[in-house]
C-alpha cells in the first residue's frame, strides 16, 4: 500500500515529516537506509514474521517485488512524498536502484535475525498455512 505524504513547501523548498501512528501506522522503533548499490544487484529475497516497513525512495529510484504468496506485485519507488507500507509476511525482493539511489527504512521492531523467514518454500508453507 502506497502512503503518500503530506509536503510541506514554500519558496525554500520542500520539508516532509513522518511520524508514528500518523503518516506511519504504527510505533517506529528503527530506521535504517540503503544506498551506494549496484544497479545489477538485487536484495531482500526474504519476508518478516512480525515486522512492518515503510520504505521511502527519498532520492533516486528502485524497484521492490511483493509477494504474499498468492499475489505479487511491482512498485516503482521514485518520490520522496511516496511511502510503500509492506506488513508482516509479504516476501520482498529489491532491484533496479539506480546510482544515486537512497531507500530509507523506517521499521516497527528492533533488528531480530529471528524474524527473518529467508526460505521461500517455507514462506508459502507458512502463509498457504
Ligand atoms: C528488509 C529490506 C527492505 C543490521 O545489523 N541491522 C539492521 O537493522 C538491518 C536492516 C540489517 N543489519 C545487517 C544485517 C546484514 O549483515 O545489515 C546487513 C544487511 O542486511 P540485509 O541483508 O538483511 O539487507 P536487505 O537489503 O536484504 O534487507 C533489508 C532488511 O534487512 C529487511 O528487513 O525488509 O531491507
């Protein structure tokens, strides 16, 4: 799901600002961002037990595969007023960033290794219940 945000412009320039349990749905406990990647380098290929994200392109673009396990889906990220709301149990791959591209994370959990599902199988599994 898409969020986009509220932008705050005047003659200076733009300024958004992001918030938990308001433009973010739910509490941020962390925040973390990727850049600096090849463009032929894909990431993720994993999906999360608990955790939600939003991701914000807030410079260049990339792409992210969304995959619930009966549906998958495509979203171009390009603005930095668009933010893509991925739940828990939504398998995520992450690819064509371009050069300067810089995808900031904002997450409702702490990092837990324990959280990662990076088996594909066992995602359907899990899901397909
Ligand atoms: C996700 C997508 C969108 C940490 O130490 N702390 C952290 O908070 C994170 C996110 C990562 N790391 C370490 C673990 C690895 O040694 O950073 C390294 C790279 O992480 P990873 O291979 O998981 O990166 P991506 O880009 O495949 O996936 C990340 C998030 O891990 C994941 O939750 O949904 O971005």
């Amino acid at each position: 799901m898409i969020i986009e945000f509220c932008v705050h412009g005047d003659q200076r320039g733009k300024l958004i600002s992001l918030e938990e349990y308001s433009s973010i749905p739910f509490r941020i406990k962390r925040v973390y961002y990727i850049y600096g990647n090849k463009q032929s380098i894909a990431r993720g290929f994993h999906a999360h037990y608990k955790l939600k994200q939003v991701l914000v392109c807030v410079n260049g673009s990339c792409k992210i595969k969304l995959d619930n396990g009966i549906n998958t889906e495509i979203v171009s990220l390009e603005r930095p007023d668009y933010g893509l709301l991925i739940n828990e149990l939504v398998w995520r791959e992450m690819y064509d960033f371009s050069e300067d591209a810089v995808l900031l994370v904002l997450a409702s959990e702490l990092y837990d290794e324990n959280d990662y599902i990076r088996d594909y199988d066992k995602f359907l599994k899990i899901v397909k219940g």
